[in-house]
C-alpha cells in the first residue's frame, strides 16, 4: 500500500481506460473523500454500491448500479437496478459485473493490517474480483473507523493506493419509537424463545423489537447488520457473552463505533457467511425479524417497491427467511404497521401488484396482533392475516376481495 497525496490519486485515476466500474463501500462507511477525488478525475464510470447514503455524483458520465437501492440512489433516473438476493451479490461481482476499481474506508494501518471497520458485506468479494482482473483497490484511512475483527481485516498488500482522511463517520438519523413500533416490538418479542438467535432488517420496527428484549438473558446475534440496538442488549446483560455478535456491517451512534474497536466479541464477516441460508439454518432458534411496505392475503411481502418503482430491493430477508425456517426452533416475522399513516391505506391488501420479497413465513405482525402462517392451508392463512394482522376498517373489504380470489373464509 502506497499513502499518496490526493493529487498523485487523481493523476492515478485519470489514466483509467474504458469506462470503468467502480465498487464503493456504502450504507454509513462511504468513502466520500475518494469519490470525490474520482469524479473530478474521470469522465465517465460506473459506480455499484449497496443502499448509498448521502450525495453521490450526479451527471452525465456516471451511471449508478444496485442491487439493493439506497437514498442516495432511490429516484435518480441513471440508476440501474439488479435484482438479486444479497448472498448473491459476491457471484454477480465476480461474474457478470466485475468491478475494474474498489474504494473502501477504512482504519489506520496496525500491524500489517487494515480493517474495512463497520461495512465488511460485498467488498471482500469485490476486492477479489478486481484484483483477478489487474483492478485497482484504494483505500481513505480514517483514525474514527473502528478496527474490527473477522474478514474485515485487510493486509496492507491487498491495497494499493490510500490516502489519509479524519472525517467523522455519518450516523442514522435519530427517530423516536411511535407508540405503533413500541407494540409491534412488543408482540414480536413474545415470539422470541428464551437463547434465541437474532437477525433484524432495518428500520423502527426491529428497533422496537431490541428494545422489547432488554430483560431476556442468552441471546445471540447472527444477523447482516446491527445498529445501536445491540449495543442497548448488550449493556442490559441480555446478549451471551460467550457467543460473538456476528454481522457483515453496521451502522449507529458514536458510542456503538467506539464499542466495535477492537472488541473480540464482534466478527464482522463476509456477505458470503452472514447470509448463506445453510449457515443461518445452523445456528439454533434463529428469529428473523424484517419489515415490509406490504403484504397479501397470499402472505406474500413487498419490501422493495413503491406503486411499481423500486424504493431498497431484496436485501438480505429473502436469505433469512430460509435460513430461519430450516433453524431448530427457529421463526421467520414480518412485522409492520397495519396501516400507512402518509399514504392513509392498509399496508394489508388482497394481491401484491409487483414483485414479491419474500413469502412462507411463520409470522406476520402489526400492532393489531401476531397472525400464524407456517402449517395453515392457504385459507386458514388469509384467515389469521384478516383477523389479527390487517387494521379493523380492511377487514370487511379484504374479506370481500378474499372470497373473489377464491379463499374460504368466515
């Protein structure tokens, strides 16, 4: 690794041939210093990164690539979006859109090594893939990056070009829990058995459920992200202390990143491991807790697209879903509002219109109740959405459109 001045950087990028692509770190550990940097130095690429936050170049020359489609991305009209689940996400790096470039934000140098901190997920398998194409990986060595164990070590070998930055790392922005979060994460949690396995998606609802567990004692956490939540757990005595917190990124507060440096007890860990269903599937009493914009009396979720435009994508809920249905004990939850307040509509409706997220799962829940789906015939399924998962005032409609699709119901 050569520590060069940003302008012997750009000079490096700007002899880049072709219309490259590039693969930059995203959620909260953009390396927003380095691409700044490569858009002033080159006129036209193609930037992959997964839920972008925050400003990205926004010009002609730059086209922006997906699969999973963050606020920095969501609307622009030079997105293009790739459909797939994110344990499978490395394989399209590696064989359908290799990356000539990886930029990532890491630690300081220590011992030989570097780490990739708080956003291991895609960039192992991007990095590789680019090195096996003679690509370029430049890393923005950041002091406020915690150093974390697992696969986001990196060897000092494996980065050719870095430059040295002292930006402090962004945070999520800091929503109060509303009262209907606060009952969802209390009816999710009385599904949780005792020594459970936690994966959370992102958002107020897994939050709420975090909260609701603070008194539980021997759970663990294989998930592909946590956020401050965890760090609440942690300090309440209620995570094993014998079992690591593993995750492949992680996004919170200044306090969450400062408990990360160099803690053993956090592995941060390839997409590849997090989110292969087999691997999930081992792990005993695994709960998969995700979101969703919308389900159906199929019991099918919507988590990625807003009337048809795409708004995130599959992310990892399709991965746990699987993996927690085959777990010894464990439970796969959607959990959401029964109604949008914005949109003033049931977030329960007969037939999903678009692509389906996921669907087979043991649970769907909202603050009007837990519906059972695992081991209900279609109908008895539809029935449970009904009754004790969708808002008092769709209930007679969706019974209604439910007897035209043809389910049997009360």
């Amino acid at each position: 690794m050569r520590v060069i001045p940003e302008s012997q950087l750009a000079a490096v990028l700007s002899g880049l041939p072709g219309r490259p692509r590039v693969v930059a770190g995203g959620n909260f550990a953009t390396p927003a210093r380095l691409l700044r940097i490569l858009d002033g130095a080159v006129t036209e690429y193609r930037l992959f990164m997964l839920n972008a936050q925050g400003e990205l170049p926004d010009r002609d020359g730059v086209a922006l690539e997906t699969p999973f489609v963050g606020a920095g991305m969501r609307g622009k009209s030079n997105l293009r979006y790739f459909p797939c689940r994110l344990s499978l996400v490395p394989l399209l790096l590696k064989e359908t859109l290799p990356p000539d470039v990886v930029v990532v934000q890491t630690s300081m140098p220590a011992q030989g090594t570097v780490s990739l901190g708080v956003e291991v997920n895609i960039l192992p398998a991007a990095i590789e893939a680019a090195r096996a194409r003679g690509g370029l990986v430049i890393a923005q060595l950041n002091p406020r990056m915690p150093y974390t164990h697992g696969d986001a070590v990196l060897a000092l070998e494996d980065v050719d070009y870095a430059i040295e930055s002292d930006d402090p790392l962004p945070e999520p922005a800091r929503r109060p829990a509303s009262a209907v979060s606060r009952e969802i994460g209390e009816r999710v949690a009385r599904l949780v058995p005792e020594r459970a396995t936690l994966q959370m998606g992102i958002g107020a609802v897994p939050d709420a459920v975090l909260a609701a567990l603070l008194d539980r004692r021997g759970l663990a956490i294989w998930s592909e992200m946590f956020s401050d939540g965890v760090l609440a757990l942690d300090k309440a005595g209620a995570l094993d202390p014998a079992v690591p917190v593993t995750a492949s990124f992680a996004f919170g507060g200044a306090e969450l990143y400062a408990w990360m440096d160099r803690n053993e007890r956090v592995r941060m860990l390839r997409t590849e491991k997090t989110n292969d269903p087999g691997l999930i599937a081992r792990r005993p009493r695994l709960v998969s807790i995700n979101s969703a914009l919308q389900v159906d009396l199929f019991a099918q979720a919507n988590a990625g697209r807003v009337r048809g435009a795409i708004y995130s994508g599959f992310g990892g809920q399709t991965d746990f879903v699987v993996g927690a249905l085959h777990s010894p004990g464990g439970h796969a939850i959607i959990a959401l509002p029964s109604w949008h307040p914005r949109a003033d509509v049931s977030t329960v409706i007969p037939r999903l219109a678009g692509p389906v997220t996921s669907f087979q799962h043991s649970y769907i829940v909202t603050e009007q109740g837990a519906a059972e789906i695992w081991g209900h015939d279609a109908s008895g399924q539809a029935q449970q959405i009904i009754d004790r998962a969708a808002h008092p005032s769709a209930r007679d409609g969706l019974r209604d459109e439910g007897r035209r699709l043809g389910f049997r119901l009360d």
